[in-house]
C-alpha cells in the first residue's frame, strides 16, 4: 500500500491492521482521539478497539491524554520515530 493511501483503499481490515489503522487514526488527526471516536472513523466496534488501545498502551506506543479512553502517541512511538527520521536524514 502506498505511503499516502487512505485505510478505505485498504483490503477489509484483518485483527494484524487494527493495531497499524489505531496508530495512522492517531497520526493524521490533529487532536487526542478516543476510542469511540476511532470506532466511528474505522467502523470497528469500540469492544475491539478498546482491547487494541490497552496493549499499544502497555507496550508505550500510546498514552491516554485526559481520559482512560482518550489517546495520543507514547513515549516508545515518539522515540522510535524521531530515530527513524535522524537515520532518514543522513
């Protein structure tokens, strides 16, 4: 898939990409998303989503912002990426 597609050009979302689609959500909105926001963009129930959110957040690649319910990216993802785009640059 192409850097720039969008998660409707995706194939029908399989458990593997749920994680990846939480993270892109997270990406391109320009504020904390809570689940049933993410529910609502994804069309995945916020049962499944919630289960999702509760082990990206024990593994640090996001945080809750707010609310128990509410998220941002984590120390771990931040971490990651910033090493990513320093290697990009060289």
């Amino acid at each position: 898939m192409p850097i720039d597609a969008r998660k409707d050009e995706v194939a029908p979302k399989s458990d593997c990409l749920i994680p990846i689609l939480v993270l892109e959500e997270l990406a391109i909105s320009d504020r904390p998303m809570s689940v049933t926001d993410m529910s609502k963009s994804l069309g995945i129930s916020t049962t499944i989503l919630h289960s999702y959110c509760d082990e990206l957040e024990a593994q640090e690649n996001i945080q809750t912002f707010g609310s128990k319910n509410t998220f941002v990216f984590g120390r771990r993802l931040v971490t990651l990426s910033t090493h990513a785009l320093s290697h990009a640059q060289n």
